[in-house]
C-alpha cells in the first residue's frame, strides 16, 4: 500500500476511489432527497442552494440520484469483472496446466472471441438474452473473459517451469496441490492487476449499455441510463449529462488510475 | 601507439570513488581504487559477484547510469582525465582508443546486421575509411583473429554463427581501430570450456601482436593466472591486494585473497568419502533416451525429411550405492536432460532401474520412487517458492512422504536446518531474505529431508561464488557421510568434479563419450575429449597460506 501510495497517479486513484466507494455505501443515507421524488416546480434547473447538482427533467434531486446510483454503478462495474476474472482464469490455467492439445484448441476458440470488439460482442450478448442489469452484467463478464484467460494462461505459462515447481513435480505432489499452492500464488500478481484496470472498462461498457436503453430501466438511478435520460433535455440543461457523465468518469478514472500503481507496485524490477 | 610515451601508463586509475543513489540510500560502489596498466600489460580485475568489478569498467568507459556519482579521484588515459569529459570527445574515444569485450556475445552484436557490417561501422566511423576499403580492412582484421573464411563469416547475420565466432567478431571489431586499451569484461563466461580456451589463446596472439595494454575482468582465478601481469582484487568495492600475478597468487596477504585461493577446486584435494566396496547398483540406466520433437505423422507425411530431436540418447550407466558418480559435459550435452528424465520431468525411451525395480516409463515412477531420488536445481532463487517459508518448504516433504508424526514437524524442520549450517530461526523468513548460497543450502536440505537414497544435483555450484562453492561442496559430503545417500553430481567444473567424484561419466552431443574412475583421469588411454577438458582448466598451485588460515579452511 505504501508503494502504491508512492507514485502521484496512485494518490490520485485512491483519493478518487475513496470518493466513489464512500458514495456506494453511505449514498442512501448521505442523499438529501428521495431520488425518486418529483419537484415539478423546479424542472431542469442548474446547481442552487437547494439542489447542489441540478434537477432533471421530472424535477428530481440530481445528487440524491448519483449517491443512490453510485451504488449499482459500482456493484455493477466489480460483479462483471469478478464475472469474467473467474470464468478467464479458470479457462486460462487450465490451458497453461495442461498445455499441448487442451491449451491450443482453447486459446484458438479465444482468440477468435477477442477478434470481435468488445462492446460490440456485449450488444450481441444483450441482444441474444435481452435488456436489463442482470443481462448487461452476464454480457460484460463474457466479453471480458478471453482476454483475462490470456493474462491468467501467460501468468501460470512464465511460473509452470520454474524450478520450484519442477521440484514439487519430481516430489511427486498432486496436480491440484502444485496448481493451488505453487503455480497460482505466484501467477495471482498480473490478474489482480489487470482485473482492477478492467473494472474501469467494466462500468464504462455498463453505462453504454445504459445509455443505449439495453442494460438498467428507468426509474434505476443507474449513470449512463442518467444520461440517456438527460440527452433529450441536453440543451435546456447540460447539467443533467455533465453530472452523471463525470461521475462515471471519475470512478472510471480512479479504478484505472489505481490499477495502473497497482501494477507498478507489482513489479519487481521496481520494487528493489 | 601515438599518443601515449612508451614509459607512461596507458590508464591510470586514481583514488577513484564512486556511489549509485538507490532507494535504500546512496551506495557507495567503489571506494578509493587505483591501478594502473602500461602499453602491452594485461591488468586483470578479479573479485566475486557484487565487489565493483563490472561497475569499475563502466566508470573507465564512462557509460554510468543517471543514479551514479563520482565522488572522488581521476580516471587518465594517456594522461588526459575522462571524468568530466564532453559527451562529443567521449563518443570519439571509445571504439577508437578504448574498445570493450563483453561477456555475453549473443546480446553484444546487433542482430539485424551482418557480421562484417558491424566490423566495417567502427572501421568507418574512427578511421574514415570508404565502405570499399572498410570492407578489405574488415576481412584482414576478421582473418587475424583465426576465422577461417572471413568473406563467407562477413556476409552472416548473428543467429547463424555460433558463440565462438561471435566472439572473435567482437574481438575483431575491438582491435579494429588499434586502441590503447581494450577492457575485457569476462569474454568467456558464457562459452562452453573448449570455446573460451580457444578465445583466451586468440587473446593472447593478439596482444603480444599489437601491444595493446589490456584490463580483463573475470572471477576465474586459474584463467586469471594464464592471461594477467597483474591484478587487481576486489572486494566489496575496494582493491585489497594488487601486484603481480604471481605474487600475489602465491603468496596472498590479505586475508580474502587468501580464502579466495584456498577455496579454488584442486583435483589433489580429496573431498571425497571412501568408495563403496558394494558392487550392486543402486540405480542403472540402460539406454534411455529423451526425445523433444517427434514429428506428428501430418509432418512426416508432409516431409518426409523431417527427424525427431533428441535431447540424449542412448544413455547407459550406473550408481552404487553411497557412491558419488560425476557427470561432466559442456553444455547442450545431455547432462540436465538425463537428470529429468531421472526424476520424472521428462518422458523417456529405454530403462531405469532402481532397487531392483525397472521403470520403462516416467509415469511409472511411484511415490516411493519420487520419495528415494531426490533432485538439486541450479539457480537458488528459482528452486524455492517465493510465497512460502523456509520452514513450510522443509516440512513439505516430511508431510509429503509422512516421514514425521505432524507434531514433530517443526523439530525436524529445525533439525534439517541446523544440518545444513544455518540458524532455526530461518524457518520463518522468506526465500528472498536469503543470499544464494543460504538458498542453495535450504534446497539442498529438503532434497535430504525425504531421507533419499540418490540425491541429483544439477549444476548446484554454478551459479554461486567460488568461496561458496567450495562451502557447499563439503557440506554435500558431510551430508552424504551421515546419510549414506548416493549421488549423481552433474557439473561443467572439471576440477570440482575431481575432488569429489568416485567415478566421473563424460557426455557430449547427448551420448556418453566415456566413464572411468576419478583416479584414471589423466590415464593416457582417456578418450581426446576427455583429454581436451582436463587440459582446459588450469589448476592453480596451493598458494602457501598462514598456519590459521590452513586450520580455518579444515
């Protein structure tokens, strides 16, 4: 954590993170108004003493909306990584493990899946199982699990032939015990990394889906659905796109940022 | 040499002090060093890893990274100071009146230009030769250093010459522009014995031929003696002990340079316990083989040419029981090949027989088996997982094979450490609060925890200090005195092999050329291999050393 604390971009991430994170929990409880309740008086109107953030088109709190949606963004955003580390790293060390035959056949079928982008491979996704927060999660965490079995399969490939792991071969120790014990305490290092990047890319692709109408509904305070909601009334009052959008560019950027220190602070050739 | 007076020394070294900032602090990396070599003197640098000696011919070639400081001193070439030199006048001088060698040639020549390109650059650049006369000059320079057809070697990129080559292109390239000095940085450390005796020989012709005054880094003392005027010997950034080769290989006066002698391998040194009278094998291996490509019958449908490669092949010998067996061979032989397939890491062709029972097969190998013939990796740092103690990696085996009830694990772990010279209190570190050699010891102790009856040891003393080497060679001993473990002792060090060898196996090209007992080995009737390899490898007299220090060494 000092490490990490060492370099400004990671002082930059955590301060952001630490902004983000506190919303989710206390949001609820810090949110002046209901979200959902309606001022019709004080339609589309810009920050004031009243309404820090502005109001949108139904006169609802726009602050009390970012704090109650900070929640479901985030939610969002690490249940769709978690989704695709679980499912890429599974796939990607089993084909490191194994290698030969298992591991082209599974990297081949891969490799084809990363060819296609992965917003548009999301939309297939959404479009095959249909719209909501439940679907758009299940479509990220599929699209991002080819390239994290490629990190997780290079992670276990550089650890397999290490000699401590020849050693524990020539011992005689069951696979799941040179998996679990050797190979992946030493490979969790870049997944970790790489997943806290991908969080980011995660909420991002979740707010596009909102935005696109695909991913959470209305009433959700969900961001990008925010957005898309405020698109309409964009030139009556940016407000309403400028709040949610730096939200998300904000937890976007921390992740990101936090990350990138992350890996840095993973790296043994700085680390001495 | 025009611009330095024949009586004057070419580099003159002077109360040079250097440090690196690092996170830590800074570090001072050399403390107060001073040397100096004449025209035709070769000035040798020796030391372990870590005592300067690659940062010294950095700072004379003044290629310091940005966290480096000189602090004190001057560095003279012909009488000129370098440190504080214009980055113009120093891009000039180097290549044309200081040239370097390095030790690795595959990383030292640019792989995307030809041989002979490379050459013609210096010759271009320092001489201003037009790329016609460049091109004559550049087969001369490559046909002095024994390259027998420089016009093919000028047109070949890297990848298609091999390690010697490569290197006598460097060299070429190094003595392309008669410099007054050439420093060599351990030229023949990455190259296979015969190889770099060969280089050392072209060095040797080369200088007495242009009388060029050479600094030669390296921590082989017996090659050291072979090349060197004089030397210089380092220790933890400071010289502690400089003169003549003889002298100070001779008669040693500092306490360091006299452990670093004591400690050199001498066949004449016995380390060995008694032979074993048991004529029964403990393990025997009757023809194996270990193949690394066999082409798929698609391949060989396709072209039919196409041969499977062969790692080792035919390979027969045997082990008795408590007796320690050498297996000696450059590398590529088949030597760690051979230690694989012993162990189950390799599939393999052919037999292996051990306590009376016959594998045919690396699945085959049982527990038991794995339990009984234990394996030593070369690198420290790559044999012992970094996430787990010391002691959960001693206890591993011991749970493993249920060697102990649990509750005494920990005694045992203790026990096994003391075993090996280092303190209980290691059992709870981490692999990288550890130097290499207290690493090697803790791989070494859970190869002996599994109470085996044939331990391997790859190349364990090859990448260690020869301070430590000698440390971890009479602990493997002792270690095989109180268990009575046999051993298979895989090693490119001749001279090792000979202090501690019963019966020494010779291997090259993935075959066994020969094996004999160690007493046999200067028999004339030796296969020539094996002849070339013994006289490769001086030995060094035994310096006479004082009473305490003879005693210390025992």
């Amino acid at each position: 954590m000092r490490k990490i604390l060492s370099s400004p971009s990671g002082v930059v991430g955590v301060m952001l993170l630490t902004v983000v994170m506190s919303a989710a929990a206390f949001g609820p409880w810090l949110a002046p108004y209901d979200p959902q309740l309606f001022h019709a008086q004080n339609r589309l109107e810009g920050p004031s003493i009243a309404h820090w953030l502005g109001t949108d088109h139904y006169g609802r709190d726009m602050l009390s909306r970012i704090l109650n949606g900070a929640r479901s963004t985030v939610l969002f955003g690490l249940g769709a990584t978690a989704l695709g580390v679980c499912a890429g790293s599974i796939i990607g060390v089993v084909a490191g493990v194994e290698g030969g035959r298992t591991d082209s056949v599974i990297m081949r079928l891969l490799d084809g899946m990363l060819a296609m982008p992965e917003l548009l491979f999301t939309l297939l996704i959404v479009t095959l199982l249909g719209g909501g927060t439940l679907q758009a999660l299940l479509a990220v965490g599929v699209a991002f699990t080819p390239g994290m079995a490629r990190i997780a399969r290079s992670a276990v490939l550089s650890v397999r032939t290490r000699e401590y792991v020849l050693a524990a071969r020539a011992r005689g120790e069951s696979r799941a015990w040179i998996v679990l014990r050797e190979v992946m305490p030493n490979a969790i290092g870049p997944i970790i990394v790489e997943a806290t990047i991908r969080v980011s890319f995660a909420i991002m692709i979740g707010a596009t889906l909102g935005f696109l109408g695909l991913g959470a509904q209305p009433p959700s305070t969900e961001w990008g659905l925010m957005v898309s909601e405020a698109r309409q009334f964009m030139f009556r009052n940016p407000w309403g796109v400028i709040v949610p959008g730096i939200a998300i560019a904000m937890t976007a950027m921390g992740f990101n940022l936090f990350g990138d220190a992350l890996r840095d602070a993973f790296d043994p050739k700085r680390s001495h | 040499m025009p611009e330095t007076a024949p009586d004057q020394p070419v580099l003159e070294v002077q109360n040079y002090s250097m440090a690196y900032d690092t996170e830590a602090g800074r570090v001072e990396a050399l403390k107060n060093v001073s040397l100096s070599v004449r025209p035709g003197e070769t000035h040798a640098i020796v030391g372990e890893s870590g005592s300067g000696k690659t940062t010294l011919a950095w700072a004379i070639m003044r290629y310091l990274p940005d966290n480096a400081h000189d602090l004190n001193g001057a560095i003279l070439l012909g009488g000129s100071d370098l440190i504080g030199m214009s980055q113009v006048a120093l891009t000039d001088l180097r290549g044309r009146r200081v040239s370097m060698v390095y030790q690795d040639p595959s990383s030292s020549l640019n792989p995307s230009m030809t041989l002979g390109d490379q050459v013609s650059e210096v010759l271009r650049r320092h001489r201003g030769m037009l790329p016609a006369e460049a091109r004559i000059e550049t087969e001369a320079a490559l046909k002095r250093t024994g390259i027998r057809d420089p016009a093919a070697i000028m047109k070949r990129y890297p990848h298609e010459a091999s390690g010697g080559e490569k290197q006598r292109v460097i060299i070429a390239t190094a003595f392309a522009c008669n410099p007054e000095l050439i420093i060599f940085d351990e030229p023949t450390t990455a190259l296979d014995i015969l190889t770099a005796n060969q280089i050392i020989e072209l060095f040797l012709k080369l200088r007495d031929e242009t009388g060029v005054a050479a600094i030669y880094i390296s921590h082989d003392l017996g090659l050291v003696s072979r090349v060197a005027d004089t030397v210089s010997v380092l220790y933890q950034g400071e010289v502690v002990e400089q003169g003549d080769v003889a002298t100070v290989f001779g008669a040693p006066v500092h306490p360091y340079t006299q452990r670093l002698l004591a400690s050199l391998p001498r066949p004449a040194d016995r380390l060995a316990i008694d032979a074993p009278n048991d004529d029964a094998a403990l393990m025997t291996l009757e023809n194996v083989g270990v193949c690394y490509y066999a082409p798929s019958l698609l391949t060989r449908l396709l072209e039919p040419k196409t041969t499977a490669v062969y790692g080792a092949r035919n390979i027969s010998f045997s082990v008795k029981p408590g007796e320690l067996l050498g297996v000696v061979g450059e590398s590529g032989s088949g030597k760690s090949t051979i230690a694989k397939a012993a162990t189950g890491l390799h599939p393999f062709e052919g037999k292996i027989t051990f306590d009376g029972k016959t594998y045919e097969n690396a699945k085959a190998f049982n527990r038991e088996y794995r339990r009984q013939v234990q394996i030593i990796f070369q690198h420290p740092d790559g044999s012992l997982n970094p996430r787990e103690t010391i002691g959960r990696i001693l206890a591993r085996p011991l749970l493993l094979y249920g060697l102990v009830p649990r509750v005494q694990v920990a005694d045992r772990v203790a026990e096994l450490l003391e075993m090996v010279l280092l303190p209980r209190e290691f059992a709870s570190r981490f692999p990288h609060q550890l130097s290499g050699g207290q690493k090697q010891r803790v791989a070494i102790a859970r190869a002996f925890a599994a109470e085996p009856k044939l331990v391997i040891c790859d190349e364990i003393t090859a990448s260690l200090d020869v301070s430590v080497q000698a440390v971890m060679a009479r602990l493997l001993v002792d270690l095989q005195t109180r268990s009575g473990a046999a051993c298979i002792f895989i090693t490119h060090d001749l001279n090792l092999v000979r202090q501690l060898a019963h019966r020494i196996v010779v291997m090259r090209d993935g075959a066994v050329v020969e094996s004999f007992a160690t007493e046999n080995s200067e028999q004339p009737d030796r296969a020539p291999y094996t002849q070339d390899l013994i006289n490769a490898v001086p030995v060094l007299a035994r310096p006479t050393l004082p009473k305490e220090i003879e005693e210390l060494l025992q």
